[in-house]
C-alpha cells in the first residue's frame, strides 16, 4: 500500500515508524525455548503495528553463558532456533532483531541478526569485546576486526557481515537501521556514530548490561547523549529475567531515545518478559539533519570512511490495517508539560529577557526605559522584565517610565489594571488620554468619524496605535529613555502587530521570540511565587483573567471590549502549535493537522487532548495561520528591531532563525491543505 492511500490517520502516513523493544524472560542453554519466547514477544510487536523489534545481546543462548557458548550444542541449538525465527518472519512485515552466537571461519562472534521475509538479511558483529571487571567476554569472542570475509553463509545464504551494514527500506525515506552490541556504545567512537553519519536514524543497541547502583542513569545519560549526537532513534534493549545471578544481576532496561527525547522506556526488574513500543519521527530526524549544517559538515570530513559503510537495501511491508499515532503530542510545545521543567523554563526565559535588556542599557549608556502598558499580557511581561532589568543594573524602578494611554475602546477593567500593575512594581506612572490626538488626525486626514460617522475601519484602529507609539517615542525622547517593545512571537507570527508602532517597533523588544502560550506561564510564574511583591501577584492573576482584546473599536455601555482576539484570528494555542511545527521543524500542512488531530481533536479516535477542537475547527485556523504567516505578514518580520532568542523553538528574526521573502506566497500550503481536507474525508468512517 503506498503511503499517499494509506488513512489520514495513519502513523505509516507521516513519516513516522512504531519500533518495539521486547526483553524476553530467558532459560539459559536453550535456544528452542528462547526462540519462542522471542517468537512470541516479536508476533506481539507485529500485532502492534511494528515494523522492527529488538531483542537483547546473545537472546537465543544467555549472556551468562560464559564458557558454555563454546559448547557444540549450544551453537548447533541456536542455529536451529534461527531458522525456526526466519521462518516466521514471512508472516509478519515486522524486521526481527535479534542477538546470537554464531562461528564463521573458525572465529566466534556476538551477533545481532537481522531476519525479514522469511530470510537473514545480515548478520552484525561486535565490535569491542570487555574484558575488565566482571566481563571475560575476549575469553569467548573475537571482534568485529577479526572477520575474515564482508560475507558469511547462514541458513542457505550468502549474507553480508560486519558492523558496518545500513539496513535501508526502498522507497522510505528516513528508514535506515544499524544495529551494535553494548559495549559498542560506551566507547568514544561508537559503531553507530559512523553509521549515523552514513544515514543511519535508527540505532538499535542489543545490550546484556548486568545492573549495578546507578548504572540505569548512566545508561540513559549515554543513549539520550547518542541519540542527540546523531540526531536518530536510540534503541536500546538490554537483558533481563532468567540471566544467571551467580554474580551479577540483571535489570531488562529497554528504551527509546528520538534525538535526546525519551519516547518509551521498560519496567525494570519485571519478572516476565515485556514489550516496549513506541513510535519515532523519522521525517523529524531527516528534517533537523538538513537543518543543522554542522553535522553535515562532520560527516563531509569523514566522506572517505563513511564511503566504506554498506548500504543493504529491503522491501519493506507496513501493515495493512491502520496503526494510530500512539507516542504524546504535546498540546503547548513551547510550554513544558512537567510542573518542574516549566517552572525551570520560565525561571530561565526571565533570566534571559533580564540580562538581555540589562546589557542592552549598559552598553547604550541609557539608564531609562519607557513602557506602553494596556493591562494585557504582553505589556505586562515586558514591564516586568523593564522593573527586574532595573533591579540588575542597582537602578530605581522608578526609572521605569510606565504610560497608559487610553483610546476609544480601553476598558475600565484593563485602564485600571494597568495603573495597579505599575503602582505595586514600584515603577513611574502616567496616565495619557490619546484620542484628542486620534480626533486631530481623522480630521486632518477627512476620515468619516471625525464628521460623526461610527465608522470603525482599520484606519480607525491604526490610528489610536499609531499614536501611542508617538507618544511613546517622543516622550523616551523627552526623558533620555528607551522604548521597551511588547509584541509577542504569536503576533508576529500571525502579523497581528500594526506595522511600524509600539507592538511592532521599538528600540528593543524583549517579548519578540515569546510566543502567547508561554507568555501566560511567565506571568503566573511571577504571580505564584510572589517575585514581584504579594501586591503585583493580585494585580497579575486579575490581568490573567482578562479576555485578549486590541481594544481598538468600542464595546457596550457597560465598558466590556467589543473585540476579542480570538474569536478573530483563532485560537492562540493552536496558532502557537502550528507555529513550532512549521518553523522549528518544516512540516507540511499535512503533518501539522496530523499532529494536531492527536493533540487537540474531539472528534478522532485516539485523539489525547481531551476534545478542545473538532477536526474541522482545527483545518479552519490552520488555513487562516498558513494564510497569515506565509502570505500577510513576512515584511513585518523583515523589519524587526532587536530582541532576545529566548528557546530552542526559534525565533522569526530576519537576523536570526527565519530569513524569507516578503512576496512568497502561501499557495503551496494552503493547496497541499485542501488535499488534505479531501484525505481526512475519504479516511472518516
């Protein structure tokens, strides 16, 4: 079946691949009884909609061997059982993986075996061989080097066999597998390392890895720090139950890294056998190694022994059924899920707007900053950081110069917040009244409401903006201050700045690479633990509680905004979501509503975000943000002042993470979302 039939809201159609990690509960000296505990674990993995399964180092025989892998019987019993394993595997699509004592040429290896169709594709040796405390394994095994042929027969054919084999799926892009052998990962120039260089996105370790205190860290430290080096998928499966404890013992630590991500990871110590599934990004993988020049540069250097590596090329069958996305999707990908992580996070956002504005000061000679504040939230985080930069420098928050300036539409409830927020900060105050100057400019320039008419266009709107920003500038003039810009990274985004005034230019703008899902975390992290003062915390959680509004046309009678953001341009938390999705990693309208089906939908089965969305609420923001971003907005972008790259999440500085024309067009996605709105139809039920 060809990706482009397979159901929308199949993982097989995304890029993306479901591994399976199996730590097998072992009988020492019996590869029958192995081979169908591992025969059983793999038919689970297939059942499961895997297309690979990796069982742990010497699986068919018992790590704990030691001399006993020598024995005749032994290796005659393994072979047997690998063939019974070959056989198998012509009734499931799923790649076995699996580890073995195999003698070729008078030498013996520890092999990791790869058997598909029904056949051995290859066969890996180890390539570094412990022999220091409690591992003999040289007493047993020769290495890698020590092979005297790149090929070597087993059950009836001729294979290749090395550790330098790249098992390759036709017509799949990102599906390259390569497998070592424990020890081959804790030395400083890992098998898998070459093999990563050489296109390899899976890494599949079949470890044995006895346990003792505190060793399980140090192996997540290495697999997480591998799969981060090489931006791929770290399997690791070590061995566990029924291993001998004459000295050591065994933990079954199976887990999966996606470049320095944990995606699934074994119970430890379980009694019986066990299956670790979790699916991997392999478009996520391709995608970052494009982007990060450096890691391309590295693998050009080595061009001359990557050109050794061998590519084995595989027909690959994915199931027939639909597999649904299993692995999280986080709903807020700027904001971390963990209460730890994003207090950390905000903890570290404040200090990198702080210092950013403190040195932008010093080196300026300015010891002054003047703030817009509205009672929003964006003006609010900047004032903050305004009061703390201040604070850094050993200066008086009174050298905050705070200015409201209420229009046509302001609010009671934002006026009065406003006012509230630069009082308990301790910060200058002063309240201007603009709309004697909007009225001289709509006079001056014949627009219909100066004659009377309640014509609320965005000349209207852009006026009291504009004249904010006068004000704003002259008055930092006026009091050798500078300009602390307030706009966020969502508007930005989205081109909800007006261009050329206060949410759009400023001297420097430090909310500029903080998008609005985190802006509310920042904010309620100074709320909760007081670190503006009890009085601001108030006044924070009120500005909180307030509905996102331009307040740029006038409400009711009663004071309550006419306009509210959201209802005009979406829903900020899924802009944010599409915002990650095709900036930091380059997917397509396809894949972001894929993603977004998992996070956000109500209305798809399996769906984890608790129905906040239908699937054609969110197809209908996610037209209006490709519109907005790739066809409306860009030359706001290309006139960003300076401001601060805060997360790995990227920033749309045209000096720094997005560099675009301002003509380009949104074409492209929006025609490659409605043939995505005609798959999701032909994939409903």
């Amino acid at each position: 079946m060809a990706q482009s039939e397979r159901s929308f809201f199949d993982l097989y159609a995304h890029g993306m691949a479901r591994v399976a990690l199996a730590v097998p509960r072992l009988t020492l000296a019996d590869p029958a009884a192995n081979a169908a505990e591992v025969e059983r674990l793999w038919r689970q993995a297939g059942d499961q909609g895997a297309v690979l399964a990796v069982f742990p180092e010497l699986a068919l025989s018992g790590y704990s061997l030691d001399d006993l892998h020598q024995q005749e019987a032994v290796l005659a019993g393994v072979r047997e059982a690998l063939a019974e394993l070959a056989q198998a595997t012509r009734s499931r699509p799923c790649i076995l993986l699996v580890g073995a004592p195999l003698r070729f040429d008078g030498r013996l290896f520890n092999c990791a075996v790869v058997l598909h169709g029904g056949e051995p594709l290859g066969v890996v040796p180890k390539s570094y061989l412990p022999s220091y405390r409690e591992f003999y394994e040289k007493r047993q095994f020769a290495a890698a080097r020590d092979a005297l042929a790149g090929e070597v027969e087993l059950l009836g054919r001729r294979v290749p066999f090395g550790a330098d084999l790249i098992f390759r799926a036709r017509g799949r892009e990102g599906f390259a597998l390569h497998a070592e052998i424990c020890e081959d990962v804790w030395v400083p120039l890992p098998p898998s390392s070459w093999a990563a260089l050489g296109g390899a996105t899976l890494l599949a370790n079949l470890s044995a890895s006895n346990v003792t205190v505190g060793k399980s860290l140090y192996r997540r430290q290495l697999a997480a720090g591998q799969s981060a080096k090489c931006i791929a998928a770290y399997l690791y499966a070590a061995a566990g139950p029924g291993e001998s404890t004459t000295d050591l013992a065994w933990d079954g630590h199976a887990m999966v890294y996606e470049n320095g991500v944990l995606l699934a990871e074994s119970e430890r110590f379980a009694a019986d056998g066990q299956l670790v599934v979790a699916d991997v990004d392999l478009e996520k993988l391709v995608q970052d190694r494009m982007r990060m020049t450096s890691w391309i540069d590295c693998a050009s250097d080595q061009r001359i022994e990557l050109a050794s590596l061998r590519r084995v090329e595989l027909d690959l069958e994915l199931p027939a059924a639909t597999v649904p996305l299993a692995r999280a999707v986080e709903r807020f990908p700027y904001v971390p899920s963990d209460p730890a992580t994003r207090d950390e996070r905000c903890r570290e956002v404040y200090q990198i707007q702080v210092s950013a504005l403190a040195q932008r000061l010093s080196a300026s000679g300015i010891r002054k900053l003047a703030v817009g504040v509205s009672g929003g939230l964006d003006s609010t985080q900047a004032l903050v950081v305004a009061a703390r930069a201040m604070d850094r420098l050993g200066e008086p928050r009174r050298s905050v110069l705070a200015y409201s300036m209420p229009g046509f539409a302001t609010s009671r409830e934002t006026r009065a917040n406003a006012e509230r927020l630069a009082r308990s900060l301790e910060v200058s105050f002063e309240e201007i009244d603009i709309r004697p100057a909007c009225e001289q400019m709509l006079r001056d320039i014949g627009h219909p409401f100066a004659r009377g008419e309640a014509l609320y266009d965005t000349t209207f709107e852009n006026v009291q903006a504009g004249e904010r920003t006068s004000h704003l500038f002259r008055l930092a003039n006026l009091n050798g201050a500078l300009v602390v810009g307030t706009g966020d990274l969502s508007e930005l985004a989205l081109g909800w700045c007006t261009y050329g005034v206060g949410d759009h230019m400023s001297h420097y703008g430090v909310n500029a690479s903080v998008p609005k899902t985190l802006v509310r975390h920042l904010i309620e992290w100074v709320a909760e633990r007081r670190e503006a003062g009890g009085e601001a915390s108030g006044v924070l959680r009120r500005i909180l509680e307030t509905d996102i509004s331009p307040e740029l046309v006038p409400g009711d009678d009663d004071g309550a905004p006419s306009q509210k953001t959201e209802e005009l341009i979406g829903p900020y938390e899924l802009h944010d979501f599409s915002l990650y999705h095709v900036t930091r990693l380059g997917y397509g309208p396809a894949k972001v509503a894929f993603l977004a089906a998992r996070a956000w939908a109500r209305d798809v089965p399996g769906a984890s975000g608790g129905g906040s969305y239908s699937m054609d609420e969110i197809l209908r923001w996610l037209e209006v943000f490709l519109g907005r971003f790739f066809a409306t907005s860009q030359f706001k972008r290309s006139a960003l002042p300076n401001g601060p790259k805060v997360g790995s999440g990227g920033s749309l500085s045209p000096r720094g993470d997005w560099r675009a024309p301002s003509d380009a067009g949104a074409q492209l996605w929006l025609r490659e979302l409605e043939r995505t709105r005609a798959w999701i139809a032909r994939s409903r039920p």
